[in-house]
C-alpha cells in the first residue's frame, strides 16, 4: 500500500494552539494564510469524516483558540495543556491510541515548538505524519522553516491544506467534490 496516499478513513487532524495571545503575535500575512488554509482543512476534515483534536497551550495566559477556527472545528473541545508536546498530555494520547489509523496531519503553531516537538513524538512512536506547511506559523519565517525541516528530519510528509483535502477525495467524481472544491477558494 502506498504510504503517501491519504484516505480519510486511516487519517486524524491534530490543530495545535491557533490561540489569541499567538496570533497576535505571529506576522500578519502568514496568520491570515495560516487561518483560511486551516479552517478550510478542519471543515473538509469534519465533513469527511476524519477525527480532528485541538489543543490550547496554557489558555489562561494564551487566551483561546481564534473564532475562525473555534467555528470550524465545531462543537470539540480544546484540550488545555502546559507542556509543548502534545504527546504528552494524557488525552490526546488517549484519542489517536483509540483510533484505527496512523496517519496524523499536524497544523498549528509555532512551528519549532509545539507542532516540532509533536511531530517528533508521533514519528518515533510510529505514526506516519503529515504537516500542512500552509497551516503553521512561528513569530519569525526563520524559526517556521527550522521548524519545517527538523519535522522532515523526523519523517514527518510536507503538504499543503489543499493537497490533502484533494487526496482525501481523490477525484471530481467524489460527492464531496463541490464544498470541498468550495472550501479552498
């Protein structure tokens, strides 16, 4: 079987810490990209049936995860955490053990934090693991591409939001063809 076709039913989302207080602090034109690219993946995710997981890094002080991104995800629930690997923090452990599949797609932010640190745990505990590079962001581009390629030099696959909503329908003829094609204009 190749490995580097996505099928919706051996996939999950993970959306890590798309927060207020991080946001704001990210470049503009990136955060832009980073929010329409991402809630366009979340909404095919849902509507493809693929589980999708969201965490927010100390919210308290972070605040919470952007509206945009709130609406698309729909009715789940943040998962709070203190720590930058998500692998760490017992429920989500709990979500992608209790899933059938071993392909994790990671968006979030920051690149060379939390989503690096993430990528690298689900890849040594076996996970075959995408990120969409149009769907993370750190404060500097610097520090997004250091933390690009240290997610490659873990093994992680580099894609885009809408190449993988694409692979996940394979074709026009699939009946979700039209809202996703809608969800990436």
């Amino acid at each position: 079987m190749n490995q580097l076709i996505l099928r919706p039913h051996e996939c999950a989302l993970l959306v890590v810490d798309i927060q207020e207080r991080l946001v704001a602090a990210m470049p503009t034109p990136r955060i832009e990209r980073l929010t329409s690219k991402a809630s366009a993946l979340i909404a095919g995710a849902r509507l493809l049936g693929v589980p999708v997981l969201a965490t927010e890094q100390y919210p308290k002080g972070l605040g919470s995860t952007i509206e945009p991104i709130r609406e698309a995800l729909g009715d789940a629930q943040p998962v709070e955490k203190t720590v930058f690997c998500c692998g760490q923090v017992s429920e989500v452990g709990a979500f992608f053990d209790a899933l059938p599949t071993h392909n994790i797609i990671v968006i979030g932010m920051e690149t060379h934090i939390c989503v690096w640190q993430t990528v690298r745990a689900l890849c040594e505990d076996g996970r075959r693991v995408w990120v969409a590079a149009d769907c993370v962001a750190s404060r500097s581009e610097e520090d997004r591409a250091v933390g690009l390629a240290l997610c490659e030099a873990a093994g992680a696959q580099l894609g885009s939001a809408e190449s993988i909503l694409f692979d996940w329908i394979g074709g026009a003829d699939h009946e979700h063809f039209r809202a996703i094609s809608r969800l990436v204009r």
